[in-house]
C-alpha cells in the first residue's frame, strides 16, 4: 500500500473486496440470520405460548435447510468463505467454512430440529412460557456460528453467545436442583471461557491477527520467540474444560442432569462437541505441533477422560447422571482421535462426534420418557418400564447398543476408526483402552437398561412379580414424542448400515484440518 | 510500560485465582470478575502500549507516519467488557436465587444436585 501513498484518491480497491458476492455464497450467513431472527420473534411472542412451539420448529427446519445448502455447496466447490464488511481479509471478520464444520453444523441442527420438535410435547407449560424456543435459537446462533466463522476471536463470541442461552435453558424451571446445577455450570464455562480469551490475546499479542487462514500461515512458517506452548497449553484447558476432558470434566455430571429432558438433550449432544470441534481446529490446524510432549499429554487427558467416564457410569444409581458419564467417554473417544494425530485417526474422532451429537440426545430424550412413566430417575426406584412401554424399551436397547459400539449402529464404525488408526500408529494400549472403556460403557448402560426395564419393579419387588409403573404418557403427545426419539435411534442404525457418506465427510473434515490449503487459498483467494 | 502493566495483569489474576479458591459464592463471583479485567488488561498490553498517539492517519498519507496505538485490542477488550459484565449481572442474579432457594452461599452445603453420600447402584435384580 506504501507506494500509492500520496494520491489524494484512496484506492478502495486494495483495501476492500470490491468483486460482488455470488448470491449462492450468502448461504454462509443464513444460519446466522435465521437462528438471530427466529430468537428475536420467539421472544417477542413469549407472551403467547401457542406460537412458540411451531415458530421455533420452523426456525430450526430453516436452520437445517441452509447447513445442508452450506454442506452441500462446501462438499461440491471447497471451503466457502465470506468477510464482514467488505474487508480484505485478515481486516475484516471472516466466516470460513470447509467440511469439518460445514457437517458439525448439519449435524448439529438436525440434533436441534429434532429436539425442538419432542419439546413440543415434552416440556412442561411453565418451560415453554418462560422461553424455551427462544434460548434454544439463541444457543444454536452460538453453536453453529462457532462452526462457521473463520475468526478466532469472533469464535470466543459465538461461544459467549452459546453459554449464556444454554443458561437461560439450564436454569428453566427454577427449582433448588437447577440452580445448584447452574451455578456449578455457569462459573465453570465462564472460566473456561477466561482461558480461552487468554490464550486468544496472547495469540494476537504474538502474532497481530485473529484470522484463522493467517494464524495457520503464519505459525506453519514459524515464528521467532513465539510462546507456542503456552498458548497451546491454555487452548487445551480452555477449550478441554468445554468439552469436558479429564481432569476438568466434573462440572459436567454435576450439571446435567438437572436441566429439563429436551434442553439436557442438546446440551449433551452439542455443547461439549463444540469444545471438541475448537480442539480440533486450534490445535491440529491452526498449531500443529511437532513436539512428543502434547503427544503424551494429550493421549494422557484422552485416557483420563474415556476412564472418568466410563467408570463414572459404571458407579452411578441416577440414570441421567450415568448419561453425563457416558458423554465425558466419548469426549475421551475423541480426544483419542485427536492424539493419535494421523487422518485415519481424525476422521474417527470426527466421526465419533457425530455419532455422540445423536446418540447421547437421543438418550437423554428417552431418559425424560422414563422418567415420565417411572416417575424416577434412580435405577433403584424404576423397574417393569418393559410392560408399560416395549416401544421405549426397544428404542432404548437400540441407543444401548449403540452407545456400547455395537454393530450395525454408528458408534460401531466410529470406535473401528479410532481402533485401527491408534494400532497403525503403534500404540496398541490406546486401542485396548478404548475397546476396553466400550465394554465397561456396555456393562452400564446395559444394566441400567435391565434395571428400568427388563425386572419387574423397582428394588424388592419379588422375583416373578409386576408392578405397575406410576406415571404414563399422554395419548395424544405420544406420537410426538416416540416420533423424535425414533427418528434420532433410526439415524444411528441408518449410519451404522450405510456409514460411508458419513465417513467421506469425516475423512474430508480430517484431510482439511491437515492441510488446510484449500482453506487459506478460499480465505485469501480475492487477495492475491 | 509494558512491565508494570504485566506485573499487574499477574496481580489480577493471582486475585482472582485466590477468590475462586474460597467457598463462599460471592467471593467467587468477585474472583471471576477480576479474572475477566485480568484477561482484558492482558489484551491491552499485549496489543502494544503507545502513549497519547491516535491511530489517526493524516489526510495525504496511506499509513500512519509514525508508530500510533493500535485500536484493535481496544475493539477486542470493549467486546470482552460487554460480554464480561453482562455474565456478571446473570450471576449474581443466579447466585442471589441460590442463595433464597437453597439458603446458603457455601459451595460446600450445597447438595441438591449431586447428594453426598450416593450409595452404590444395584448390582443385581
């Protein structure tokens, strides 16, 4: 720019993208102004809880309309890129998408549509009046713009943004158990957050940008006296207590089994995959490192995290409560996917999140049915759901085998992809921890499993002996309610019978992490 | 400057980690606030401290002629500032709710969520 000094005309041209944008390419901020949008008018119509549920169902249908656009146009044309404002990037905020958030965003707005419509039926009317809808639209603005942007402090806002509707929802309802929940929840992820936002300007302060394209560029190129490891150390913190890793994962089983069944269900299944998604990004493709320590320390948190959550489950009388431990399991999954490094190993974690996004709300979503007609969610107190419900049972056994890594459902594949990258890697004990962790996630699921549904009743009913259960489910919600939580079961058997679209995307999300040229190339394509 | 403002910056949050610590969920409150100003404080320093030169170009120039402040942390801390203060508000009115509801402010009394004393689940029918 120095040689045009002097001209008294500016050159708008070397400062801005002049070039108009491709109307198809606006597709990259639609799931920004339909969930914004949609948040808006819902809390505006709060006062008519009538209009709440139908409002918030088509924003969500919306949302995952243009995430599959977003999917589709990324899969076919490559990382879709847009900045704010008409700056050059790294001036102005960019979004970026490839296929790794492209396909966390799909994924986790068909979760929410689904959810969204169980909620319909399954809140209570105290829930929907005082702003279910709107918090869950708010959240999803954070969580899906989390997937998109391409900015890595506009990513701290999008997390910011996610945070504070999730405890709008978490604490919907009011009682004593929710708020002991979310106090514990809420100063966790604030300093979670805190680290992040650290690591963040220490970032800026070592670099002087916030653009993800640039960070990569430059921190591939190296850079002198730069304190890589302290700023990698704070996003694994951050980032891990986010998503619950060992050891910093306890806010996790504290909190979740507090909220009402349908906001417990999008809270497992994607906030702390969001954590794992800025895992991935920041460490595999913004700092790549080469140094064996963080190989060490982070095969050791992924370890941790799949043991805490395994054991945790085998050790827990309340069902929702073994369910949170059962989400910090595949955390460690993840994280293990992570560690091992390699594309094989990527795209298994990848493709472990989307199955943990589907199956751990589906679980959730089935514990608030049992605790409607169980009245309970203590294993001592349920038993006999089988006679009352076989429906239920059969979807659960389904999510039971299907949390365990059994075939023909999705965790199935997910756990293979993770097992054989960690064997081709050399580290065989890894892979006996993850087959192991599934055993131990298959013994307690599966006993909760016989526990509510298989005995007679509840503990001290005698052998051969049937109770009836306490609670039952409205006829006319019933088709509502079964209809989601079967849709979500019959997606993880339809993954786990067809995966392979699933893991193209999985293998692609990976591949785009490792090289991230045709990022940066999308990112800078107008500057140069 | 820099030195002071970072020996600052670890005051802060020494302060801040030392509230946490505590019990009582008023302190932690105040702690999490303090480590919000640490963290933007830590921004500011780190974004170059210039004194009393305005990012201002002149009218026949590109760039600035000489080094001036650089306006982009100041953008990043008052977005930090915002979102800081407005948790602020939520908390405290969540901590003042826990403390009508549960009537205590003592992390270590609290108990509804997660019951001491869990007894192990059933091993069998």
């Amino acid at each position: 720019m120095a040689e045009s000094a002097g001209h008294a005309a500016v050159d708008v041209a070397s400062a801005m993208v002049t070039a108009p944008i491709a109307p198809l390419d606006a597709i990259i901020v639609a799931p920004t102004l339909i969930t914004l949008l949609f948040g808006a008018v819902l809390l505006m119509a709060r006062k008519r809880p009538e209009t709440q549920a139908p409002l918030g169902i088509a924003g969500l249908l919306l949302l995952t309309a243009a995430t599959a656009g977003i999917l589709a146009r990324v899969v076919t044309g490559g990382p879709l890129t847009m900045t704010m404002g008409s700056w050059l990037p790294p001036f102005g905020i960019t979004f970026a998408v490839d296929v790794l958030g492209a396909s966390f965003a799909l994924v986790s707005s068909v979760v929410a549509l689904v959810v969204g419509v169980f909620a319909s039926r399954g809140l209570r009317r105290v829930e929907s009046r005082y702003g279910f809808y709107p918090f869950l639209l708010l959240m999803m603005a954070g969580v899906c713009n989390a997937f998109l942007t391409g900015d890595i402090f506009n990513l701290y806002v999008w997390f910011e943004v996610m945070l504070i509707a999730s405890f709008g929802l978490i604490v919907l309802g009011n009682s004593k158990e929710q708020l002991d929940g979310a106090v514990r929840y809420a100063v966790l992820n604030l300093l979670a957050a805190a680290f992040f936002l650290t690591a963040t300007g220490y970032l800026y302060g070592a670099l002087g940008t916030l653009n993800m394209a640039e960070i990569a560029i430059k921190l591939r190129e190296g850079v002198p006296g730069m304190p890589v490891n302290t700023i990698t150390a704070l996003y694994i913190l951050g980032f891990g207590m986010k998503a619950a890793a060992f050891p910093v994962a306890f806010w996790l089983p504290a909190s979740y089994h507090t909220p009402s069944p349908s906001a417990g269900a999008v809270f497992a299944g994607l906030l702390t995959k969001v954590g794992a998604y800025a895992l991935l990004r920041t460490l595999i493709m913004l700092m790549p490192s080469e140094e064996a320590l963080y190989d060490t320390f982070l095969t050791a948190i992924a370890i941790g995290t799949m043991l805490l959550g395994s054991l945790g489950a085998m050790g827990h009388s309340d069902f929702r409560r073994i369910l949170g431990y059962l989400v910090i399991s595949g955390i460690g999954v993840i994280l293990a996917g992570l560690a091992i490094g390699t594309a094989e190993g990527l795209a298994g974690g990848i493709f472990y999140a989307f199955h943990s996004m589907i199956v751990m709300s589906a679980l959730y979503l089935a514990s608030g049915l049992i605790g409607q007609l169980g009245g309970s969610q203590d294993l001592r107190k349920l038993g006999g759901l089988y006679g009352a419900s076989p429906l239920l049972a059969g979807l659960t056994l389904t999510l039971v085998f299907s949390v365990s890594a059994l075939p023909p459902f999705s965790g199935f594949w997910a756990k293979i992809l993770v097992t054989e990258a960690a064997m081709v890697d050399g580290r065989w004990w890894l892979a006996g921890i993850v087959l192991g962790t599934g055993l131990l996630n298959a013994l307690a699921s599966g006993r909760a499993f016989t526990q509510i549904f298989w005995r007679g009743g509840p503990s001290g009913t005698p052998d051969g002996a049937e109770k009836s259960v306490p609670g039952e489910i409205p006829g006319e919600d019933r088709a509502v309610l079964f209809g989601s939580l079967a849709a979500l079961t019959l997606m993880s058997l339809v993954i786990g019978l067809w995966p392979s679209p699933l893991m193209r995307l999985a293998e692609a999300g990976a591949a785009g992490l490792l090289d991230p040229t045709l990022y940066i190339r999308a990112v800078f394509g107008g500057a140069s | 400057m820099e030195g002071p403002l970072a020996l600052l910056v670890g005051c802060f949050f020494a302060s801040a980690i030392y509230l946490m610590l505590s019990d009582s969920l008023i302190r932690i409150l105040l702690g999490v606030t303090i480590l919000a100003n640490a963290v933007n404080l830590l921004i500011f320093t780190a974004g170059r401290i210039v004194k009393e030169v305005p990012p201002i170009i002149p009218e026949d120039a590109m760039v600035p002629p000489i080094a001036t402040a650089n306006p982009l942390p100041q953008a990043l801390i008052l977005t930090a500032i915002v979102i800081s203060f407005s948790f602020f508000a939520f908390l405290l009115v969540l901590v003042f709710r826990t403390y009508q509801g549960l009537g205590t402010d003592k992390t270590g009394k609290m108990h509804m969520a997660e019951e001491p004393g869990d007894p192990v689940p059933p091993r069998g029918y």
